[in-house]
C-alpha cells in the first residue's frame, strides 16, 4: 500500500507497511503474531534495558500493554509521524527501531530511537538497522536531519552513533524521563548532505560495510 504521509502535501511518498532488508537482517512492523515472543523479549530484557528505557514521570511504566502498543504504532505509521520497526536477524525478533517523531515543511527531520536483546548485542545489529533507517528516511522520504539521543553512560549506544558518524552537538540537560526521572541525553545528528548517498539509495549502509565489513555480511 501506497500513501503520502496525510499531515503534508508536499512531503514524499511514505509507505506503509514498510520493510527493509539488508542480508538476514530485516525491519518490519510489528504483527499481532508477533506478542508472545515480543513479551518474551522484553521480559527476559527488563534489566538490561531498564537504565535506557523512557519511563512515563507519572505512571512509571516504561511500554502499555501489547495490544495498545501495537495499535498506536499502526496508527502513527500511517499518519506517517512515525516508522516503528522490530528488527529481526534471520527471521528471529530481537530488537525494535523507531523512527519518530518525523517532521515535515521546513524542518524535514527525524529522531531514531532503538533497543536489542542482550543475546543479539555487539553483533552490529543496531549500526546496520539504523543505517538502512537513515537510508530510507534521506532518499524516499525527503529527511534533511537525523537525530539521536543517548545517555551519557550508555557505551553501547555512543558506539552505534560513532559507527555510523553521526555528529556530537552537546548536551541536553533532563532532556527525557528514563528509568525512573529526568535524565540528561548527548545530542548527535546527521544530515543529508553529509552523506554520499547512491542511485540504489545506499548511503550510511555502504559507508558501515566499508568500514565494518565483519558487522555487516552480505547474501
């Protein structure tokens, strides 16, 4: 199915449901098939995840129910505000990557936001996902910036926005509500015309190959 993002006439065609694909790895929406081993995942998760996890400063929760989660990401994706996607390695659930909120008009932006299972970590799972993101957000959807936020603390986070060179502009003080109260995040960005990007669309995922050839196999 095809459709224009709803909220702007002149923003690009935004497609929805979206999949990515790049070897075993793939980006796809999340079904309703999808809940036992996604409930799963984030239970067996909840500790690893807890320090980087946004949490709501009234409620303490950090995700609604399955069934409501599920139905805001649908419904978000096709207002085209934004592109939930888990990613999946060889057909196996192991993470998700968020694309949003996407702005466009004048500002053309977007803000990424991921996480992945613990046994799935340090394979280059996360740089590849976000790379094919950022691809699809600068050539099909007309994206001027990307960002992404990341606690000071986080290593594993600041690593994935080295990988894929995106650019340290300071930080925001109690900028989001994680784990529990108001924590301070490092701002990084990229924008289009930092990148060399092909006829085939590819522009941070050929940079990540060329330069972390092991994180990033091709079939």
């Amino acid at each position: 199915m095809r459709a224009r993002a709803a909220l702007y006439d002149d923003a690009m065609v935004h497609v929805w449901p979206l999949q990515l694909r790049d070897g075993e790895l793939a980006l796809r929406p999340l079904r309703r098939r999808d809940r036992a081993v996604f409930e799963r995942l984030r239970e067996r998760n909840a500790e690893w995840l807890r320090p980087w996890d946004a949490t709501d400063p009234e409620h303490g929760r950090a995700l609604p129910p399955f069934r409501i989660l599920r139905r805001a990401n649908e419904a978000q994706a096709r207002l085209g505000t934004h592109l939930p996607l888990v990613i999946t390695l060889h057909g196996e659930l192991v993470g998700q990557i968020t694309a949003g909120p996407i702005q466009y008009g004048a500002v053309r932006s977007a803000t990424l936001g991921y996480w992945i299972d613990r046994r799935a970590a340090g394979r280059g799972a996360v740089p590849r996902a976000a790379a094919l993101l950022i691809d699809h957000l600068f050539a099909e959807l007309g994206m001027h910036r990307i960002e992404v936020t990341v606690r000071p603390e986080n290593a594993a986070s600041l690593r994935v926005v080295q990988k894929l060179h995106l650019r340290p502009e300071g930080m925001r003080q109690a900028a989001i509500h994680v784990d529990g109260a108001w924590r301070d995040h490092l701002v990084f960005a990229l924008t289009a015309e930092e990148v060399a990007t092909g006829d085939d669309g590819k522009g941070v995922l050929r940079r990540l190959r060329r330069e972390f050839p092991g994180d990033t196999p091709t079939m």
